[in-house]
C-alpha cells in the first residue's frame, strides 16, 4: 500500500472518501458530521487482513532529531518536520512554510508556585509567524489547496485563522478572503490580514453567523475552505504535541490543558497523542483537558450536564478568540476528552484577566484566551483532578500584541475589579513632569511599596 494515501473518514458514520471527493464544506452531506484524515497505518484503518506496515518509531525520533540540523525549509519547520505522520502532499516540496512550530516550553515556576504545584509549563504557540496555533494547521491546509491547483481559499475567523490564511496564501501567491464579526476582533489580528493582502470582510453578524455565509459562498464558487471544519488542518495542528513530547526528553506529560473555541485545537493534539501511542513512541497520553470562557460555554455545558447533543449558545466574552456558541469540533473534542480522562471547565471574564496579567508577569504574557488555561488549572487543582508532583502543560495559544487593548484596559483597572489578588499585578503607566526630583521621589515611594509586599 502506498503511504501517501490517505481517506477522510466520516467521524460519525465512519464511512470512508477519497480526499477528491471531499464535499466544499467538509462536512459528510447527509448526517453533517465532520470527517478525519486516516492513513493506512492508523488505528481506524482497515487491514482487510493484510500486516499493518506501521512506521518504525524508533527510527522516526532519530530522523526528526537529525532534521534539526538541516538546511531545507521543510525540515527547518515545526510541522513537516514530522511529515512521516502528516504525509497528505503528493510531493513534499509543495509544502507551503514560514518556518511555523518550533516554539518554546517554557517553565512558570511562579505560577506553579502560587498553585502549590512543583511545577508547571507553557507550550507558548503564540510564537508562531503569524503569533498563534493556526500557522501549524495553516501550512498544512493552504499547501493542500495549492497543491490542487485552488487559486482562491477563504475563512470565517474571529481574527487569528484569518491572519494565518492570509500570510500563507500570500506566500503561496493565492487569494485570500476573510469573513470576520464586525467591531468583535482584536486590532492586532485586523491588521495582520490586511498586512497580508486578504480581501476583508467584516460581516453585521457574529462568528457563528461569518460560518453560515461562508458555507454558502464554498458550494457556488472554486474556493477552497479553511476554517477547521477542514480535516487538514488538524493534521498540522498534531505535531505541536510530538514536539512537546520531544522537548521534554519523550517524557509524557500527565495533564495537556487547552483553550475552547471552534474547539478543534484540543481535538488535534488528541489526535497527534493518540498516533504516537499508537505507534509505539509514547506509552501513554496525557489527560486532555478544555477550557471555555463562562459566555462561551457549550462544552462545559454538555460535559456538566451529561447531554447527549451539544446546545449552541449565543457567545459574548473579551476573549475574542474563543466567542463562539456553535463549535464546530464539539465531537472531535468530547471524544478525546472521555478518551483521555480530561476534563472541562468554565472561568469567569475576571478569572482570564487575572490569569493572563500572572502569565505576563512570568515575563512570557499571551493573548486572553490563553489565559483561560492557567484559570481553569487553578480550578483543576482545587477539585483534585491535578495533583502536587504530577507535570501540566499549559496551550499558550496567541501572542500578547494581538490584543494590546485588553492588556492596557486590565492594568487601568477596567478588568477584575472583583478580584483584590488582581491588584498586584496592576502596572498602570505613570505620567510625570520632566524634573528629576519628582521622578526620584516617585521611585522612591514605588520602592518602598516594593519593600512591604
Ligand atoms: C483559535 C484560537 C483558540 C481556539 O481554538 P479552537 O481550535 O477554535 O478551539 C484559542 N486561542 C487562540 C489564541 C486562538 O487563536
């Protein structure tokens, strides 16, 4: 068997198409259920009795290791590094990169600190190219759209989708179009898809609403869809878990814990734990764990209320990147989570702004949907379902600068007043005459309020 080839196998009915016959909107016509890439080596795959020709895991550790030293771009990225696992191009050198993955763990020992843990880290994949996650589903579903011969691709995005697409489709030297909520997006992600040269559309509606015209635009017209109803852009947003495994000596964390939005994210570094294991480079995978803004819920909600279907709900939450009511991924998500143990809870607005000022504070600072993983860790920690010795990493999703106004708002006390630990953390800019005795004076003052905490 060829192991380039690769299905979309249909998550619910489980039914199997080639990737030619993949509907505009991804999505299976009849039962609407989202599909997966399957390769002849995954677990899914029928065997119709022949062996299973898995790839050998030792020997891939070894090549990903060496590819480290290597000149060419595609070994130089994050993502095809790990092409073994990801073989959806018919040829390699069609890959479209900026050089994405490739991003730090950090350790947060002031956090882990405060949470009485011994330690804790931080994936941060808000330093990426375009500064967040997406640029690894991104590379891997823009090359496929390049490698079919699409000259158009297009995204509903709620900003940081939309600023990957249009950096890769500028690259590719495709055309790119954003739908986006009007007046709902960060600055810093606007400006990027202009910077890019997308067309940009901001659309009177919610994101959940850009998702419904933009299914409608990909069935009358060749363009190909990016959003992460696209199964591709999973298999590039897996490899920032080989990665992590990689960084950390093939040691397996016991607790992953990630932002939910569109809630795809969390269902591919599922995907990417669950394939190593399979393959016999780890031995286990970590508990997987969601967190959603408290306006943007459905997950929690279906995880708390044991309901069989998700329920939408209308979304509001300054976490722009993750205020969306009708995740697309839901399934994909709640699976990984029963498969993993893991779990999923909600935090307050006031929660995210304390966090995100005590990830900043670590001198490391991301965008607020980030910020929901320490919170939700805190509450992780209190109910015991993260313990003392055990090692969690935390999903830093987006890069601090895409929101820039939220930060400013949190240190003017506009964010957390209900929270007085939040007061620690405030660092307003002062403004001063330009006497050097009044600065000393104020340094002086601002040292001794040092000295007392
Ligand atoms: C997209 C995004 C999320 C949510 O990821 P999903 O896959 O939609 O759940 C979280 N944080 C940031 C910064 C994002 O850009």
């Amino acid at each position: 068997m060829n192991m380039r080839t690769h299905q979309l196998r249909c998550i619910g009915t489980g039914a199997r198409i080639s990737p030619d016959q993949a509907p505009s909107d991804f999505r299976d016509p009849e039962t609407r259920e989202l599909y997966e890439i399957e390769y002849p080596w995954s677990e899914t795959a029928e065997t119709n009795g022949e062996p299973r020709n898995l790839p050998n895991g030792a020997a891939l550790r070894h090549l990903w290791a060496e590819r480290r030293d290597s000149t060419l771009a595609i070994d130089q990225s994050g993502v095809w590094r790990y092409r073994e696992l990801l073989p959806i191009l018919q040829d390699d050198t069609h890959a479209v990169t900026l050089r994405e993955g490739n991003t730090p763990l950090y350790d947060l020992p002031r956090c882990a600190d405060n949470l009485g843990l011994d330690f804790l880290l931080a994936k941060h994949q808000g330093m990426n190219p375009t500064g967040s996650f997406k640029d690894t589903g991104m590379t891997a579903a823009l090359s496929v759209a390049a490698e079919r011969g699409f000259q158009w691709v297009a995204c509903a995005s709620t900003g940081n989708t939309s600023a990957a697409m249009a950096a890769y489709a500028a690259r590719a030297g495709l055309r790119s179009i954003v739908f986006i909520p009007e007046g709902k997006i960060a600055w810093g992600k606007l400006s990027q898809s202009l910077d890019y040269g997308a067309l940009t559309i901001q659309l009177k509606t919610d994101f959940d609403g850009c998702v419904r015209i933009l299914a409608e635009l990909v069935k009358r017209h060749p363009i190909y869809l990016l959003n992460s109803v696209n199964p591709y852009r999973l298999e590039g947003q897996k490899t920032p878990a080989i990665e992590m495994v990689e960084q950390l000596d093939w040691q397996i964390p016991d607790h992953v814990i990630v932002p939910g939005g569109n809630l795809a994210n969390g269902s591919a570094l599922g995907k990417g734990f669950g394939e190593m294991k399979h393959l016999g480079l780890i031995d286990r995978v970590p508990k997987i764990s969601v967190i959603q803004a408290q306006g943007a819920n459905p997950l929690f909600q279906w995880f708390t209320n044991d309901h069989a279907e998700l329920d939408p709900v209308v979304a509001d939450t300054r976490a722009t990147a993750i205020r969306i009511g009708n995740p697309a991924s839901w399934r994909k998500a709640a699976r990984i989570i029963e498969q993993t143990n893991g779990w999923c809870e909600q935090v307050s607005e006031s929660e995210i702004a304390l966090a995100k000022a005590q990830i900043g504070a670590e001198g490391i600072g991301c965008e607020p949907a980030s910020a929901v993983t320490l919170a939700g860790l805190k509450k992780l920690v209190k109910m015991g379902h993260v313990q003392k010795g055990e090692r969690a990493v935390l999903l830093l999703t987006g890069h601090t600068l895409k929101d820039p106004e939220y930060t400013i708002d949190f240190h003017r006390g506009e964010l957390a007043q209900d929270l007085p630990e939040a007061a620690n953390y405030r660092r307003p800019p002062l403004t001063l005459e330009a006497d050097p005795d009044v600065v000393l004076r104020t340094l002086d003052a601002e040292i001794k309020k040092a000295q007392t905490v």
